[in-house]
C-alpha cells in the first residue's frame, strides 16, 4: 500500500515538474505565435506576425506541422525538420526551407506576396520568404543579417527574430534545422488556424483581394486617360492612341511588322 502511495506521490511530482519546465521555457514570452529553430548551432527564436500576414504565418506554419499538403514531405510530416541553411551571405542574411538544397525546390505551390506597410527588412533578425520573383512563394525563408531596406515589398516578412541572433550569426552553408516547432502563448494564438482549409481560404481572399486592387488601379488609369486624352481610340489590343498627323505611304496590313516610337 505504502509503495503505490509512494508511486502516485512521485507521478504527480514528475507532471508538477514538467509542467514548471514548460512554463519556466515560455515565461518572459508575451502571448502570440512562436517559431522555435533547433538548428546543429544552437536555438533560434521568432515571433510571427500573424495578425498583419495571416496567409503568409499559416502558410509556414502548416508546413512545420504537416498539415498542408506538398510534394516533398507525407501529410503529417514536419517540411522543415532535417533541411538544411542552403545559402549563407555574411553580413547578409541566411536562407533555408528548400527540401531539395539546391535554392531551386520548394512545396509544390506557389502564392502571393503578402507585403505590410509595417514589416520592414529594418535590422537583423527579420524573418522574411525567399522568392524567384512576384507572386512566387513558397517554403523557403531567410533570415537577415542586417537591415536591407532594397528588399521592401519585394519579400515578404512575416517574423522577427527575439532569442538566437548570436546563433544566426554562426550559421554556415549545410548547417541543419533538427526541428522547426510551433509554439502558441495565448488563447488568441492557439485559436490560429493553419491546416490546409485555412489556408486555402487566405490564398483565396488575398486573390480577391489582388484583382481588387488591380481593377482600382485600372479604372484610376483610365480616369485619368479621359481626363488627359478625351480622343483616344483603343484597338482591338487595348492599346489607346491618338493620331496627330497623318503619314504617307503604305498601310500596313494586319500581322505586317511595323516599328513605332511610343512616348
């Protein structure tokens, strides 16, 4: 009788334990959504910001927790754990995420640019997404060195790093990321939605959201074209014109290669 007292005793002295350990782990922290690097060179720590880049933090997070579907990794699996920092530039930044090593793979889709007018590649530290141009996102992230302001809205940052830097600094081209870990402070963080019907439903909206505003911008054009230019015609291009003086010579016929100056 004594020794199972004993065993019930010690039991809820190893959850009393563990649960402290966790919270000593987290204390400090305030409440949001973490991203925990275990790399071969220490620990890296980042806030994401998932209030201003929603698509862009569950697009991250889902592939950490296996819950968005790509071609590299099964259902389930972490995307980001064994893959390696594939490109270091010193005083630069250091990048990773690519499943192939080679700076060319990535999870099978692309998505949008998610830009902020508030994250900025300001200082060290800013978690950033790596692409091969507009609107081609992916998996693979950097992380900066130092502020490099030429890279605003062109990258999208969706984090900041808050415990590791000196760790960043000793990443070298191969070094390994063991695990990529998720951690929510908070109930607003733990209600984030980052599986695979989430994250549909971001990309769709930020679609929307992109004809939008390039129909606004259309339309804006088109203002001031009617404006500037009430006599132009458009052909069957869409391209506008006016004719100020007529020229001589043959017409040209349709598919007839002509040279033109447009100003």
């Amino acid at each position: 009788m004594q020794s199972h007292v004993s065993f019930r005793v010690n039991a809820k002295l190893i959850v009393s334990l563990l649960l402290c350990a966790f919270c000593a782990f987290s204390a400090g922290r305030d409440p949001g959504l973490y991203a925990i690097f275990e790399t071969t060179k220490g620990t890296i720590v980042a806030r994401l910001e998932h209030q201003k880049t929603p698509m862009t933090v569950a697009n991250f997070v889902g592939l950490a927790e296996g819950t968005i579907e790509n071609t590299a990794r099964d259902k389930g699996d972490p995307y980001f754990d064994g893959l390696t920092f594939h490109r270091v530039i010193s005083d630069f930044m250091i990048q990773g995420g690519d499943p192939t090593g080679t700076g060319r793979g990535g999870p099978g889709y692309r998505f949008g640019d998610e830009i902020h007018p508030d994250l900025k590649h300001d200082g060290p530290g800013v978690l950033s997404m790596a692409n091969a141009g507009p609107s081609t996102n992916g998996s693979q992230f950097f992380i900066t060195h130092t502020a490099t302001p030429h890279l605003d809205g062109k990258h999208a940052v969706f984090g900041k790093v808050i415990e590791g830097m000196d760790v960043v600094n000793k990443i070298e081209k191969g070094d390994v990321m063991k695990t990529v870990r998720i951690e929510r402070i908070g109930a607003e963080a733990k209600a984030f939605k980052a599986d695979q019907e989430a994250f549909d439903t971001l990309r769709g909206s930020a679609k929307e959201a992109t004809r939008a505003r390039a129909e606004k911008r259309k339309q804006k054009d088109m203002a001031v074209i009617k404006e500037k230019w009430p006599n132009a015609e458009k052909n069957e291009s869409g391209l506008m014109y006016i004719v100020t003086a007529k020229g001589t010579g043959d017409k040209p016929t349709k598919s007839t290669t002509v040279k033109a100056h447009y100003t």
